[in-house]
C-alpha cells in the first residue's frame, strides 16, 4: 500500500515542479511530499528490507553486522569521539569544510573499519571493552572476558567489593 501512495504523491510533486505550477496547490505539493510521500516511501524500504532479510535466513551479507551489533556501546561511543574530534574546533575543526561525499565517504570507511574490529575484538574476547565495563559496574562483578570458545564459563566471576 505504500508504495502506490509513495508514487501518487512524489509524482503529482513532480509533476508540478516541471509544470512549474504557481497556483496554490504548489504550496501543497512540497507538504504533501514530506509528510505523506516521504513517510510511505521509507515504509516502503523497511519492507523490502525485511522481505530480503526473510528470504536469506542465515542473514547474508547483515551477519557479518552482528558483531558491531554486541558492541554497539562501544562502537557508538567511538563514532562520537572521532567525529567530534574531526569536525569540531577544538579537534581538527572540519566542519563545512569537507564535502557531503567526502564526509559519507570517510563515515562509511570508518564504520567499515568498525567492522573489521569488532569482529577482530570478539574473536578474542566476550565482550566489547565498553561493554564489558557496562557490566562490571551494573552487576558489581568482573564477567569473564574471554572468548566464548575458551574453557572458561560465565560461572567464574570475581565479585568487586
């Protein structure tokens, strides 16, 4: 259903921009795009996101995500320390200054590299370092922090006093 109302409504948008209608459904067209044929057309991409992720049960290409997944505190809080660092005045200060491309381009290299990292990192340890500090300090106890395929089980903590 959504794809239909995403089409309907981007198309009558279109249609008055190259028309170049003055009238006072032009005022209408950029609404109606934004809040009814942006909305439907991002539905639209979650669906079809969905649909490819059913039909590949063993997750594809996203299973190699899963590991950026378990460490997602640690990689979200590297992401803002970096970006803050490169775009902010008091790091390199290169808002505005780089490109959108550039910038994407830099972000997807960087989350890239997360990538490779946290799967390099998990293969070592159970936890991702920020992590692993989350649950010492909740459970008040250091959790064990090597692999999953050491000898090693979850029963062997050290309770911080």
């Amino acid at each position: 259903m959504s794809i239909p109302i995403a089409v309907v409504v981007k198309g009558m948008y279109a249609a008055m921009i190259l028309t170049e209608s003055t009238s006072m459904t032009s005022s209408l067209g950029p609404l109606l795009s934004a809040f009814i044929g942006g909305p439907a057309l991002g539905a639209t991409y979650v669906c079809l996101l969905l649909l490819f992720l059913q039909k590949r049960p063993d997750g594809g290409f996203f299973r190699h995500l899963a590991p950026v997944g378990r460490m997602a505190l640690t990689n979200y809080l590297t992401q803002s320390v970096v970006a803050v660092t490169v775009f902010y005045g008091f790091g390199f200060g290169l808002y505005g200054q780089l490109g959108i491309a550039l910038s994407v381009g830099l972000g997807i290299i960087f989350f890239g590299f997360q990538v490779v990292f946290s799967r390099w990192w998990l293969e070592r340890f159970k936890f991702g370092p920020l992590e692993w500090l989350w649950r010492t300090l909740t459970y008040r106890r250091r959790p064990v922090s090597t692999s999953p395929t050491s000898t090693a089980t979850a029963a062997q903590t050290t309770t911080i006093r």
